[in-house]
C-alpha cells in the first residue's frame, strides 16, 4: 500500500479548511471510491509547525523505495470492471448465483443492472446489449470537456473509473454507443486537459506542501501520477529539512525547538 | 536505522571526499598515496570514502574539505542555468550527498543550494517525463543525477504502461517459456502410403 506520507494527529480538518483559502492546488475534500487506490491531498498551511514524517527514510535515497508500488494499468481495468452497467438481454435465463452477488433471472428486453465484467462476456456472446452509461452522450460530455478548460483549478466531476469503462465499452460494444468517434474524441480530450492541470498543479509543489489533494481525479490518472508524486514530495520535504536546521543554527537560540520538533517527529504511527 | 538496507545509500556512500587529517595516524598509510612510512601525517590531504570521513569528522580525526561539486565554480555554473547542468559528471548523488554533508561542513548555504537547484530542474523535468516521447529522453538523461533518473524514470514508465494500455490488445500475454523451440530427438520417418 502506499508508503510514502503519513499525517501528523494533530493536523485537523479546521487547519486545512482554514489554509485552503490559501491553497493553490484546489483544497477539497478527496474523492475516494476504492480502498485499494491511495488518497492523495493537498494543503498548504501557512503555519510551518506541522512536518510530516515519510514511512520510508527522510531522504532522496527513497526513490529506490520498492514499496511505491503501483498498480498496473490492466489491474485498475479489472477494478474497474465492478462498476454497474444496464444491459438488456435478449435472451431469458435464470439467475446467476455467484460469490459476489445474485445477478437476477434475465428475461428477453427488460433491462437489469449487471457488473461491467458479466456485461461484457454477455455481450460477446451476443446475449444481450449494453445501454451506454447516461454520463457517456455527447451532450453530457461536451458539457464537462467545456467546463475543464474553463477551470483551471478544478477537476470536474466524472465517473471514478471514467477512462477504463469508455475503453471496455468502445471494445466490446461500440455499437450500443451512439456517434462512437464523437464519444471517443471527447473522452480523449477531456483526459489530456485533466492531465494538463494535473502537471500544471505539479509546478507548484514547493517545500511547505504537506499534502496534495485532488478532488474527482479519476482512478487511472491517480495510477499515472501517484509514484511520480510520492517520489516528489519525499524529494521536496528532504530538502526542506536540513533548510529549517541550518535556520536555527544561524540564529542559535531556537536550537531547543528543533530537538522537540524531531522527537514529535519520532513518535510511532 | 533506516538508512542501512538502501542500495543506493551505499553507494553513495562510497563516494570519496577529500579530507585533511587533524592528527598523525599510524598503520593506514594506505589512504595516503604519497606516503612513505605506513601511516600518515598530521596535515595530509587524503582522499577517503564517505562513510570512512563521517567517522572519522565525528571523531575529530579529520576535517572534511567540500568537494568539487560544490565549489563556488558549479555554483555559478548552476545559477545561471540549473536543468542544462550535467549533474553526472560532477556526482551522480548530487543530492544525497550534499544532504549529507550538510551537518559536516562549516558552509550554511548548502541546504539551501541544493533546494533551489532541485526546484528549478525539477520544472523542466517535469514537462519532460509526462511527454514520454522516445526522442527527447536521451538527450536527456546523461545530465541527471542518480535520484532524479529514478524520479523521471518513475513517472515515465507509468505513463508508457497507461499508453501501451490505452493501444489495447489481449490482456493474456503469451508465458516466455513457451516461446522457446525445441528440438525433438526423434527422427521423423516418411509416412508410408
């Protein structure tokens, strides 16, 4: 799991609504739908009181940490592949009792909400048809692709899983989408202009960033960054560190400071 | 301590340092090529590996000279230009090393060098890693130091696997062991009619 920052107790929720009028990468609540992909939030308090302390050693010598592991992009399509689609089945069958859940009797034309792995195996054995998604029209699409570049702090809100279930729907059945190259163009879109403000929030990172928070980030794109990041803050808060001690050593009386600061430090998460 | 198991933290520690030897040290006339007798005089100037100098420093044996990577020369050389600096040829542990040597040297300005340094290279290599683009990677490279060739090296290879993902194709990838052909010792006789 993810083995890069860890919070100070004492860092509560009103330092970060209060910092977050100050914040420069949007300061919102993460968005968090599956346990197994890490959170990632951004803050950046003004009081410099709070330091985080990494798992791995306090160093640049942590990029060689193993345990940045990632998950691999067929892996996240395959959590992806829980998510619920509608399908209509055009053929009638009972119910499907399997460990994670009863999928019920299957009557010809009346749609049901299966998961996306059991749609597609159906569809591929042509026994039903998938209903797009009501997020994956043209309009809706159009729509968010309009407001991203519009905000350029902002993430829009879409589907967690938004790239690996357009893949798996363009795979399988590209012909229950309607205008599909339309569809297709905008989805791209929007991930390059997401991606885009994900860089551009990067070039902010600076020494005091505790945290990085980044509302509705969808959970490919969180695959992408997240070993990039982590790799980067441990980078930034080692080289911050050695700054605060050579700080007091100059003006010598803060030295008792800076030992009650690293003991806080040392305390066991 | 945490440091102990890291390979690269090793290594790194295996740079050699320039140091000046505050007493007379007996039987290690080794470290000094320029001695005659086995041992070496107060006042020599000896090249020693980092972790020998830390001991050593702590220990009030030697004093510890700043290497040449962060002489005044590359100082300049980094302020006027940070990404276009060739990091490698100088010390490839750029970073580590000048963290570590931090509480060493009398010099205050380290930290805080190092850290603009990072910052302003991290800008460009920044662009550059999520571009991933085959052609401007080699270019590239040779310049970084140790640690930002695992940090560039880390956000390129997810994005090359999220590309090879978004191309599709099986997800069931064929075992490498079946690729192996081999040759059967039985001799094959013509099919009778």
């Amino acid at each position: 799991m993810m083995s890069g920052l860890t919070y100070d107790d004492s860092f509560s929720d009103q330092n970060i609504l209060r910092a977050s009028g100050l914040g420069e990468l949007q300061p919102c609540l993460g968005h968090n739908n599956s346990a197994e992909l890490p959170q990632m939030s951004s803050v950046n308090p003004t009081s410099s009181a709070r330091r985080l302390k990494p798992l791995s050693l306090a160093s640049m010598a942590g990029q060689s940490d193993p345990q940045l592991s990632l998950l691999s992009a067929p892996e996240v399509e395959f959590l992806a592949e829980d998510e619920m689609v509608e399908i209509v089945p055009n053929i009638k069958m009972e119910s499907l009792n399997m460990i994670c859940g009863d999928f019920g009797p299957f009557f010809p034309q009346i749609a049901c909400k299966v998961p996306l792995w059991l749609a597609a195996a159906l569809k591929k054995r042509g026994k039903c048809t998938i209903r797009t998604p009501e997020w994956m029209s043209v309009d809706k699409l159009t729509q968010v692709l309009e407001t991203e570049r519009e905000t350029p702090r902002e993430f829009q809100p879409l589907p967690f899983h938004y790239i690996e279930i357009s893949k798996l729907l363009f795979d399988h059945a590209h012909d229950d989408v309607q205008d599909t190259y339309m569809v297709r163009s905008l989805i791209e879109d929007i991930r390059d202009v997401r991606f885009h403000k994900v860089e551009s929030g990067l070039e902010n990172i600076s020494g005091r960033t505790h945290a990085v928070k980044l509302k509705n980030l969808s959970a490919m794109e969180v695959n992408i960054v997240r070993p990039f990041m982590m790799r980067t803050l441990q980078a930034f808060y080692k080289h911050d560190n050695p700054q605060i001690i050579q700080q007091h050593n100059i003006s010598g009386r803060k030295q008792p400071q800076v030992l009650t600061r690293s003991t806080r430090n040392l305390r066991p998460r | 301590m945490p440091d102990y198991y890291d390979m690269d933290d090793i290594i790194m520690e295996d740079q050699h340092i320039q140091v000046i030897f505050q007493v007379g040290a007996n039987g290690v006339g080794l470290l000094d090529p320029g001695s005659e007798n086995n041992s070496v005089e107060k006042g020599a100037k000896v090249e020693l590996p980092f972790w020998l100098a830390h001991e050593l420093q702590l220990r009030q044996a030697v004093s510890i000279y700043l290497p040449a990577c962060f002489s005044q020369k590359t100082r300049n050389e980094i302020k006027a230009d940070a990404a276009c600096v060739n990091l490698k040829v100088h010390c490839p542990y750029f970073y580590e090393l000048g963290c570590k040597i931090v509480p060493l040297v009398s010099d205050k300005t380290i930290g805080s060098f190092l850290y603009e340094t990072f910052t302003s290279r991290y800008l460009e290599m920044l662009s550059k890693s999520h571009s991933a683009s085959v052609l401007t990677a080699p270019k590239f490279l040779p310049r970084l130091s140790k640690e930002e060739i695992q940090l560039f090296e880390a956000s390129r290879s997810s994005m090359m696997a999220f590309k090879k993902w978004r191309a599709g194709g099986s997800r069931l990838e064929k075992a490498p062991v079946l690729g192996r052909k081999r040759k059967t010792t039985i001799p094959t006789f013509p099919s009778s009619p």
